[in-house]
C-alpha cells in the first residue's frame, strides 16, 4: 500500500465500514466491502484531485472499475 492523503482516506473508509485493509485491497465483493471501496475511490477523485489510474494503482483496481465505482458513489449518494 502506498504512503500519503490516498492511505488516509482508504484507512478513514475502512474504520467506517468496519472492513480490514486485507478486505478493501483484496479480491472478494460482499456488498459492504464495494460500497466502502467506492466511496474510497469518490473521496479520492473529488477530495485530492487523483485520476482513474492513480487511484486504480493505489487500489490495486483497472481504471474502467475506478469510473463505474465513482459513478455508482455518486448515484447512490444523490439517492439518499
């Protein structure tokens, strides 16, 4: 995992969520676990400025997954 403002947010979501670090960089998709990487990629993109492909290498993600993930932050959030 990389140092800096990325590490803070993703350690921030993962208190929140309750969900390990092991849990947010790994492979598996239980519905918490998304909604947390996805509000992570969001506050990345909106807070620090990062693209899609910075945030994809921090998170260990492809770009395309980084898009869909904000965009699915944001639909939920103007939902609710």
């Amino acid at each position: 995992m990389t140092r800096g403002p990325g590490n803070t947010i993703i350690q921030e979501i993962c208190g929140e969520h309750g969900i390990s670090l092991g849990q947010f960089f790994g492979y598996c998709r239980p519905h918490p676990i998304v909604v947390a990487r996805q509000k992570a990629y969001a506050r990345m993109y909106v807070e620090l400025g990062y693209t899609y492909s910075m945030i994809g290498r921090i998170c260990n993600r492809d770009h395309s997954t980084v898009l869909y993930g904000i965009r699915a932050h944001e639909k939920r959030a103007s939902n609710g």
